[in-house]
C-alpha cells in the first residue's frame, strides 16, 4: 500500500467517524486518536533535503537559467531581421 492510499484510507475513516461532515474532521478535538495526526488526509512529517540534493537541484536551476539566457528573445530575433 502507498503512503497516498494510506493517507485516503485514514481520511475516509476520519469522515465516517464524524459523519461524513469534512467540517467535523477538520474541528476533531480528539487529540488522543492515532489518527489525529493525518485525519486531514496529509502526510505531518517534514521532509527534510539533504545538503547533496539541495546542491544538486541548484545546479540544475542553474544550468536552465543559462540556457534560457542561450535562447535568443522574439525581440532580438525582430532587431537582427531589421
């Protein structure tokens, strides 16, 4: 089962367990359920990017600002037929 389907299932509890009112689920006051936590159908973990994944992503960021930077603009190409 996926983290997704997991997260559906336990929202669909949620909701029988109040009724089927969303506004209910959103209002639960029952801290001490083990659902509690994802009752609103999101994962309430941060996730967190390593430092190798954060240099990564940045250097491909770089590399398509480049080569938008490459890529002439409508207005360059007007100027270059007269």
């Amino acid at each position: 089962m996926t983290k997704a389907e997991l997260l559906r299932k336990t929202r669909a509890k949620c909701l029988d367990c109040c009724c089927g009112s969303v506004k209910e689920v959103t209002l639960c006051t029952v801290g001490g359920c083990s659902l509690y936590d994802v009752r609103l159908g999101k994962d309430p973990t941060k996730r967190v990017m390593s430092e190798e994944k954060k240099l990564a992503l940045g250097q491909g960021l770089a590399r398509g600002r480049k080569a938008k930077k490459l890529t002439p603009t409508v207005e360059e190409n007007v100027n270059e037929l007269g």
